[in-house]
C-alpha cells in the first residue's frame, strides 16, 4: 500500500511542479490506455457512522480484499466519464457490492480527476438495509495500461428497524485506493 501511495504521489507531483518532467515522461510512455476496460485491486480505508447510537470507536470496517470492473473513456484536456462496479469484503460489516459513475477530465494524457455518485448495498444482510445514493471525488492515472486512483468516498445506506416506521442512516466515509489494468 505504501508503494502504491508513492507512486500515486509521485505522479501528482509531476504534474503541479513541472510540465518539462510531465513532457519527458510522455515520451517514454508514448501510448496512455484512457479509454477501455479496467481491472483493478481495491483498498479502503473507511470510518463508519451511524445515526442509531452505535458506538464505531475501533470497529471501523476492516476490509478484507476488494476488486473492481468497470469502462472509463478519458479524454486528454476534456470531459469523459468512467463507470464500475466494485465487491469489497469487510471485517464487523458483510460483502457489498458498489455501483459507481463518474464525470473526469483529462488534466493532460496521464492524470485525471474524477467525481460522481454511488450506490451499495450489503450482499447477505437483512431485507432491512437499503441502499441511497453516496458520491466520491478524486483523481487518478493512466501509464500506458497501468492505472491507479485515490477516491475520497461517502456511501450512504439506511436501516429500517421496522416498527413505528423508524430508520437510521448507515455512512462509511474515506478514502479508497484502486490499482489496475485497463485494456
């Protein structure tokens, strides 16, 4: 995780201190894969809130491992979008299943940001959790068919106790670093 980070911030980096440095790069990496189907490993680090009392001190969920497909059509220096679909497994919560869509912009032929919205929902869990609508923003890059991104989330579902109509909200918020392939 730690390399995965480096080399996320050393990418960002070249692009807010030089674009000589960005120039150079891109010759070397003369083919960015920016439109396609991605694969990629997923690492979250999420808190978990609640509105219903539960007490998340040291039982934020832990995720166990997490995998994402999706498309992404990224244009260098102009509006595209991506889409995916990622299954997470988690301590102290169940497997979800997110569904995800983004508007990007191609900040040059490599980086990108990106923002849009989500929806999840919890596989095995009771009749009683629904999903809503949560949103992320980030960026990511594209090296030739290597791709790496880092997404600050909110993802957002409710819990119906089912009697008297009560519902509280179930929020997981943080940052979630994907790596991949696209092709």
């Amino acid at each position: 995780m730690k390399y995965c980070l480096a080399i996320y911030i050393v990418l960002i980096s070249m692009v807010c201190f030089g674009q000589s440095n960005i120039t150079s790069l891109e010759r070397t990496f003369n083919q960015h894969k920016n439109k396609g189907f991605k694969v990629a490993l997923v690492k979250s680090m999420f808190s978990l809130d609640t509105d219903f009392g539960y007490d998340s001190d040291g039982h934020n969920p832990e995720q166990e491992y997490g995998v994402l497909v999706g498309y992404q059509n990224i244009p260098a220096y102009d509006i595209g979008f991506n889409t995916q679909v990622s299954y997470n497994k988690y301590t102290y919560l169940s497997e979800s299943l997110r569904l995800e869509a983004n508007v990007t912009y191609g900040i040059n032929e490599m980086i990108h940001a990106l923002a849009g919205i989500n929806t999840n929902t919890y596989l095995g869990s009771s009749n009683n959790v629904y999903s809503e609508i949560g949103y992320q923003a980030g960026f990511g890059a594209n090296i030739q068919n290597f791709n790496v991104s880092l997404v600050y989330y909110v993802i957002n579902n409710s819990y119906d106790y089912g009697y008297y109509y009560d519902s509280a909200d179930i929020t997981l918020k943080g940052l979630e670093m994907a790596m991949g392939v696209t092709f």
